[in-house]
C-alpha cells in the first residue's frame, strides 16, 4: 500500500506542523487545520519493516536515523551526517503522511467542528440575535 500514490496524491494538504519520536516505530504529528490542529500518533513498523519498501525508506529501519525526524510542511528524516536537507535527507509528502494516519494512526486531537451556516438564509440568526446569543453566552 505504501507503493501506492494515487492513493493520497489527489488529496490536498496545508501541511505539516511539528513531528516527534515516541518510541519504536512510532511519531507524534501535528497537522495544520483551519484554525485548528490535528494531532496523531502513528506506527511506522507495518510501513517500514512489514511491508519493507527498500530504496531510501531502507535506511529508517535504523532506529538511530528514524528517531531524528522533524515536521517542516513535509514529514522529514534530515542528512544523518550534517543534520541538513539535502540529497541524502528522506521526506514525505504531508498528504501522504495524512492517509496513513488517517487510516491507521491513532487520534488524539481533532479540530473543534466547525459552524455551520443555515443553507436558508429565512432561518439564519439576523445580527441582533446573534448578539443576544453570543453576550448570552459570555455574561
């Protein structure tokens, strides 16, 4: 499945807020939503070891290189040598990092619903009360 772009390639993404090692295997992610976030933890074992990708995903199985990840827009493992991003850094995508977490990661935060507007504008709150609403709500 980790093979498998179209998968996530469609999906739209704002990005990648912060990303951090538990332990194993396993992240912590933050993901940008509105004007909110999305928190999850993720196993990466059944990805990089179960389903064993090779290519430059080979060396994450090293826990030593795993564990130094960092979240900067995408989901980044940085040069092991230098600590920059370059040629030898490993990232990934953030929509694909969102699929996976999405379908297997466990959530811990996720953003507060948003409101929604009435689709008949007859049975929309008129200005007045909506304050009455809102200094109802704060007095």
């Amino acid at each position: 499945m980790a093979d498998d772009a179209a998968l996530w390639e469609s999906r739209s993404e704002k990005g990648l807020l912060k990303a951090e090692y538990v332990d194993d295997y396993t992240l912590r992610l933050w993901f940008e939503d509105e004007l909110d976030v999305s928190i999850y933890e993720l196993d990466f074992h059944p990805l990089l070891v179960e389903e064993n990708p090779g290519g430059v995903f080979g060396a994450l199985k090293d826990r030593e290189r795993f564990r130094v990840v960092r979240g900067e827009y995408a989901l980044i493992w940085p040069n092991p040598e230098t600590g920059g991003y370059d040629e030898q850094a490993i990232d990934v995508a953030p929509e694909c990092v969102r699929f996976f977490c999405e379908r297997y990661g466990n959530v811990l935060k996720k953003p507060a619903k948003k409101r929604q507007m009435p689709l008949d504008p007859k049975t929309a709150a008129t200005p007045a009360e909506e304050r009455q609403v809102y200094q109802g709500a704060s007095g």
